[in-house]
C-alpha cells in the first residue's frame, strides 16, 4: 500500500489546493456575509414574463424561476433584458385554479431586474419584487411563534 505522502504530497497537505501540471485553479474567496433577507426555495416554477426590449417593443416570454423567495427570484430568460428593468411575473395556473379564490396578485408579480448574468443562449435575471409575498419584516422560524411557558 502506498504511503499518504505518495499518493498525496506533502506540500499539498498544508494547503487548501493544490495545483498540478495544466490543472486550472479556481480562485478562492472567503464566504461572503449573506445579505439576502429571505430563504430562497430551489424550486423550478414555470412563469410568463413580461416586459419591454432594448428597443422599447413589449414582449411576452415563457421562461422558468430556478428558485424563489419572499423578496425575488432567479429567472431564466432568453431575452436580453438590462438592470432596473420592469418586469411582470405571471405564475400560469390550471382552469380550476383561476376559478378558486386564489388572489390574482400571487399569481402576478412585479418586479425590478436587479442582476443579469449571460449564458449560452439564455440570460439569469435576478429580480427584486416591488412588494415582499410575506407581511412580515424577515424570514420567520416557525419555533420562535411557539408559546413559552413556565414550570413554576
């Protein structure tokens, strides 16, 4: 059997990566401070987005939110849109559901373009809604509502 020093080297052992010959290295950065004020849910929600181009021309898209959250969403798209674009999202929903009692603003949200990132062939929005899906102030842990009680 091989000894560690062998199979892994020395110098690599103190050292949070180790490079070998042709091998890329990605940059590591510490963790930055989360600044989100909501859990995002990695959920792929089929949406339609409205919004106008570069050139003014109001548009319809069939795109996906690839994960959602109280205050926004990341949207695949395949338009280009810029940063601190309008957009509406509209959650498409079944007949029965357009029927029940389900508020029309869950199902249409308007949002702000707030982070574009370009892929190949499709565009990552990063979108701030205009108005939070919760009433409170942040996200909430369901143990904080419980009742406390006293043993005396």
């Amino acid at each position: 059997m091989a000894s560690k020093s062998s199979v892994w080297p020395i110098r690599c052992e103190k050292r949070p990566i180790c490079r070998q010959k042709g091998a890329r290295v990605l940059e590591q950065r510490k963790q930055a401070e989360e600044r989100r004020e909501w859990v995002r849910l990695p959920l792929a929600i089929p949406v339609f987005v409205r919004s106008r181009d570069q050139s003014g021309k109001d548009f319809l898209e069939f795109a996906t939110a690839l994960n959602i959250s109280a205050g926004g969403a990341l949207v695949a798209v395949h338009r280009v849109l810029r940063p601190a674009a309008q957009v509406s999202l509209e959650i498409p929903s079944a007949p029965l559901a357009a029927s029940a009692p389900i508020p029309k603003s869950s199902r249409n949200l308007r949002a702000k373009v707030v982070r574009v990132t370009h892929g190949e062939g499709y565009h990552l929005l990063g979108v701030k809604f205009n108005h939070a899906l919760l009433n409170c102030t942040g996200p909430r842990n369901p143990l904080l509502n419980r009742k406390v009680t006293s043993s005396v």
